[in-house]
C-alpha cells in the first residue's frame, strides 16, 4: 500500500514568493539554516542537510508547482525514491503549500512526518518574522 503524508501550511507572504524562495539556494539555505543544492528546471539536482536529502527536480511549473523525487540517508539502499510534491497557492494576503508526499519507506515515515515540520514550517515561519521585524 502506498505511503501518502498530506499537510499544508500558510504563511505570512505570498505563494510565489515562497516558490521562489524554495528554488533558490541562497534563501533555502537561509531558511532551513544548511546549505542546498535545487535548480529552478527539471533534472536539476538536489541535496540538502549535508547529503542527507537527495534527489532530482521532475518538474516545475511556475510559480505554482514543484515536483521531486526525494530520498534520505535513513531510506534502506532497497528502497525507492519518494515522490514529493508541493503546491504553491495564494491565500488572501497569505502564501500556501499543499505538500503530498508518496511512497515514503514505512520505516522513515514518522521521521518524514515529524522532519517536515522541524526542519522546514517552524525555521520558515521563524526565518519570515525575523525578516518582518
């Protein structure tokens, strides 16, 4: 059965910018606080938290959608790429992403889950306050 994590997130700023800022190294970096590795075209490559995240972009479709296949280090060699797609809509004065995450392996699922919102929501909301103040 497939593996299938849905969560969504508003923030303070619209989509687009928050689609530019996820494709652009220099302010993913500045979010997630570790260097990366994305282009802004399909087949770029990408790596994040020191190799601990990989994979390619499929496809991209601005300034709405990016698709990547993903990996972590904690997925068994066995195991293929998961599926990650996140959907960038404006919501009143407000930026959403609708992320779906398919076919991650069961055994780093919760970790997955839970990195989602440690690693990525909490530091982006926390990097856009400190941008407003």
């Amino acid at each position: 059965m497939r593996s299938v994590i849905s969560q969504s997130i508003t923030l303070p700023v619209p989509a687009q910018v928050l689609f530019e800022m996820y494709l652009d190294p220099v302010q993913h970096q500045a979010i997630t606080g570790s260097p990366v590795i994305i282009g802004k075209e399909a087949g770029a490559e990408f790596r994040a938290f020191d190799g601990v995240l990989s994979g390619t972009i499929l496809a991209v479709s601005s300034p709405n959608l990016i698709v990547q296949s993903w990996r972590s280090t904690a997925f068994k060699p066995a195991d293929p790429d998961s599926t990650l797609i996140l959907n960038f809509i404006d919501d009143e004065a407000f930026g959403k992403i609708d992320l779906v995450h398919l076919d991650v392996p069961e055994h780093d699922y919760d970790g997955v889950t839970q990195g989602w919102e440690k690693f990525y929501w909490t530091p982006w909301r926390e990097y856009l306050q400190s941008r407003a103040q």
